[in-house]
C-alpha cells in the first residue's frame, strides 16, 4: 500500500470524527463559493449600469422638458457641437410635435381628459385675440403626438414592434411607426397610408409598449418631420452616450461650456453612483465573506490535523524507527488533509450552487431601502423619478450566474485550503524522534 492510499484510507479511521470534519468544511466551501457568485454577480451588475445608463448625457433646450416649458429648439451646429465634444460616442436627436385635426387624417386614440382640457385651456382654437374677452366656451380637441428621431430604437425597443419592421430614422422617407391604440383607432395595418400636414406616409410597423400615451403616437425620421413642419434643423432633445461612465463628468463639462445657457444638460452619473454604492458595499462584504470562510476552513483543517498528529505519535514514531522517512510520514497525512478538504469541498460546492442565488438576491434585497431616492421637486421631476425608478429597478435587478471562472476559484481555494491546514501538522511531524516517542509512550 503506498502512502497516498494509506493517507486516503486514514482519513476515515474514526467516522464520527471525520463526518464532522466533513460537515465544517462543506459549509466553509459553500460559503466562500456563495460569496464568490454573489460578488461576481453584483460587479457584473456594476459594470452593467456603468457602462449603459451612467454614460447617458440628456440635452434639452434650456426651459424646456417632455414637450412642456418655453425656449428655442437646438440647431443643426448645436448639434453638430455635441457630436464633436471629447468622449461623446453616439448621439441620438429628436424632435417631438403635436398634429391637430388640421394636419391630419388620423383620428387621435387619447381622450382629453381633466388633464388634457387642463393643459390646453390657453390655446383653444376660440381663443380671442386683440385682447378680446375670453369666451365662456372653448373647443378643445384631443392631439396625437408625433416623434422624429434619428434613432427609432431609441424611442420603441425593437421587441415592442409586434407587426412590420421598424423605419430608417436617418432617412427622409414618409414612413411611420404607429402605436398599437393610434393604429386600433384608425383601422390601420402594416402596408395602410395616411396623410400628415398633406404629404401621405406609409405605415412600416406597428408598436405596443403596455404605455397608452406612446401606443397613442407615432415615429417618423427626424428629418422628414423637421421638413414637414417647416423646422428645418431643429432638435427638441438630444441623448449623447459616453464612452465611459468616468469620462461623464468631462464630457457634461464640455457639452455646458459649447453650449452655454441654451441648453439644459443632465446625466444620470450622480444617480447610478449613489444607487451602485450599495452594491460595492455587498461586493466589499461578500469578498470579507469568501477570506472568513476560507480562513474557517484552514483552521478546521489545521486543528483537526494537528489532533490527529498528536493521537498517533506512537505509529509515527514506530513507522520512523521502521525506517519510514519525513518525506513519506508527511506525504501520508498530507494525503489524509487532502482527502477530507476534496470531499468537503465537492459536497460544499453542492452547497454553494443551491445557496449562491437565494443568497446573492437576499443580499441584494437587503440595500433596497438605502437605494431609495428621495421624491424630486420641482418641473421635471416626474420625469426624473420615472428615470430613477427604471434606474433603481435594473440595480437591484442582479441575477446570480456561476462562471467556470468563479467555480475554478472555489476549487482552487479548496486546495489552498487543504495546503494551509496541512503545513504546520506536517512541520510538526517532522520534529517527532522515534526514540524519544517509544520511551515515553
């Protein structure tokens, strides 16, 4: 029998002993390999949300937002400025116009509502002018809103498009995507025309986003609505994208300074910061968590070894006076380590894949009250809390995923494991004198 099958069959000379040792390590391993998950799984979060939504850089023309305020809509060399600023990769333009029942042959889907005759109780068609009393009675009719954009995906996922395709938003064709309730509403399909401020647009697909106001509207290209409107150039908002989220802060900075005071520039850098850091703080625990657990697990290796060293001086020493070398009275006990940290280890890593994901999402359930922002004030600030809340959702939205590279972590940490424990029982091994042991036992 050689010294490593003898070291294998050592380790389980005493099974009550050895099934608690087992049962240690098997708990030390599933926890350092949920840890590891859970911490792979929120930095791949972090990356995520750096890397999408905290490189977006919003301009508005300055007093204006969500097609309400005041101001002069960006131009061509505006925009053309935004493009040409330092760490600005894409930029995506958009004009956003209203159709009356004089520019149209659609009838609109939205009903005006409380709020809508609210918001157009200024601009009704009956409105006197010459500072005429305004009358008791005003016709107010519901609108239908339509968007130019260069990048039609932008507005509407493409998954949202559930007949037809989408548009060419840097064309200038008279093609249009028509929300599901506007389309209902008219009777149109994929292939139907319909007339806008007199030109005929063909509809190219057909939208549903769950949203009554967007299935309510339209999207054409942004140079055909900036020609049909007679607003050649104009751009009522501008998202840019970043090419790194640590370039945002530059490149805010740059946008202010080419654009002054007619525009109002935001990003969402601040707010993905403030919303991530919970997040770094559970990728900070979880790595705290995989150094105790395996630290837990060398000491269960190390006193377990060092208990066994010691009940069985007597064989160690009369293996040496036998002739039995260091070499090989090390090599079998460290077999012996190696034996129960491998089985320990394979039943922990069990563990560890049935545990990673319910603890990875009840750590991160744990941050939600500290991500929560407070309610912004101000105009605007529904649109910022409807930012924040999207925002806040693909945060806390981390799905646990374990990576070979994670898995071969664990393994790897299993063996340092075995290694650690089994160092100062062999050094302590190779101390022990045959003549003194057999004197004294």
């Amino acid at each position: 029998m050689n010294v490593i099958t003898r070291g294998m069959r050592n380790a389980f000379r005493s099974p009550v002993r050895s099934v608690a040792i087992l049962a240690m390590l098997a708990i030390s391993t599933g926890l350092v390999l949920a840890m590891l998950v859970a911490r792979t799984s929120v930095n791949a979060k972090i990356d995520e949300v750096k890397s999408s939504t905290a490189t977006q850089i919003t301009i508005n023309p300055a007093g204006f937002m969500g097609g309400m305020g005041g101001g002069d809509a960006l131009t061509a060399d505006q925009v053309t400025k935004i493009k040409e600023t330092a760490h600005i990769d894409s930029v995506v333009a958009s004009l956003t116009d209203q159709l009356g029942e004089d520019d149209t042959n659609l009838t609109p889907s939205l009903e005006l509502g409380n709020l809508g005759k609210r918001f157009q109780r200024f601009d009704s068609s009956n409105a006197p002018s010459g500072g005429a009393a305004m009358p008791d009675v005003k016709v107010m009719t519901p609108r239908t809103a339509v968007t130019g954009t260069t990048d039609p995906s932008a507005t509407v996922a493409s998954d949202k498009i559930t007949s037809g395709e989408t548009i060419d938003g840097s064309s200038s064709d008279y093609t249009a995507l028509i929300g599901s309730k506007l389309a209902e509403k008219n009777g149109l399909t994929v292939g139907e025309t319909f007339t806008m401020h007199d030109k005929t647009f063909t509809v190219k697909g057909i939208y549903t986003t769950d949203n009554e106001f967007q299935d309510s509207g339209l999207i054409i290209p942004l140079a055909t609505l900036q020609t049909i409107t007679d607003q050649a150039g104009a751009v009522s908002s501008v998202t840019a994208t970043a090419d790194s989220s640590d370039n945002v802060a530059t490149a805010v900075t740059d946008l202010k300074t080419a654009l002054g005071d007619k525009a109002d520039i935001t990003s969402q850098q601040e707010q993905a910061e403030n919303s991530i850091k919970p997040l770094e703080s559970i990728a900070n625990l979880a790595l705290a968590g995989v150094i105790g657990a395996a630290i837990a697990g060398s000491v269960i290796v190390l006193l377990s070894m060092i208990m066994i060293v010691r009940e069985r001086r007597r064989e160690i020493g009369v293996i040496k006076a036998i002739g039995g070398t260091n070499r090989k009275v090390i090599g079998q006990f460290v077999s012996e380590a190696l034996t129960l940290t491998v089985i320990g280890g394979i039943i922990g890593l069990g563990i560890g894949i049935a545990a990673s994901g319910p603890m990875t999402q009840s750590l991160v359930s744990s941050s939600d009250d500290s991500t929560q922002q407070g309610p912004p004030r101000g105009a605007g600030g529904a649109v910022f809390k409807s930012v924040g809340s999207q925002l806040q959702t693909n945060v806390t939205n981390v799905t646990s995923s374990l990576t070979p590279e994670t898995f071969a972590a664990s393994a790897g940490i299993i063996i340092l494991i075995a290694i650690v424990g089994s160092a100062v029982p062999a050094w302590s091994i190779a101390r022990i004198r045959p003549a003194e042991v057999l004197r004294t036992e």
